[in-house]
C-alpha cells in the first residue's frame, strides 16, 4: 500500500543562504512553527544520521518534508503533496 501524501507547510527557501545547514535550519523552524516538531526532528535524523550521501539528496528530504518555495510564493498556507 502507497505512502499517504505529507501535508507539508510552505517554505521560503529559494534566495535563502544555500549552506545546507542553514537551509535545515529553516525548514526545521517552518516545521516546528507548523506544530510538526516530530516530522522536524525525523528530517533532521534522516540527513545527519549517515544514509543522506550529498547536497542533492538533502534537498529532496528538506522537500519531502516542507514545499520549497522563492520569495514571490510564501502564502503560509498548508498544501498538500506540493501540488
């Protein structure tokens, strides 16, 4: 049985500092601020713990987890499956 899609809050991170510890920060603090401090803490592991092997594969979790979005795009509004 699939996964169900992750509703996931809208994230300002394009234009953002692109060091990916900065950008986890921010997503981090979009997630806690969502009340979804769990999934944020579960984003956090997933990167550091050592199966996460580069930047790109970073980015994907961060956005498995939060909508990336540019500076024209935050509507802090919760979407669901980045649609």
């Amino acid at each position: 049985m699939a996964e169900p899609e992750r509703i996931k809050p809208d994230c300002e991170l394009i234009g953002q500092n692109g060091n990916i510890y900065n950008l986890m920060g921010i997503a981090s603090r979009t997630l806690r601020e969502s009340g979804m401090k769990q999934q944020a803490e579960e984003m956090f592991e997933r990167i550091t713990g050592g199966d996460c092997r580069d930047y790109y594969q970073a980015l994907g979790i961060i956005g498995e987890y939060v909508n990336i979005t540019g500076p024209d795009e935050q509507d802090n509004t919760m979407t669901m499956g980045g649609m």
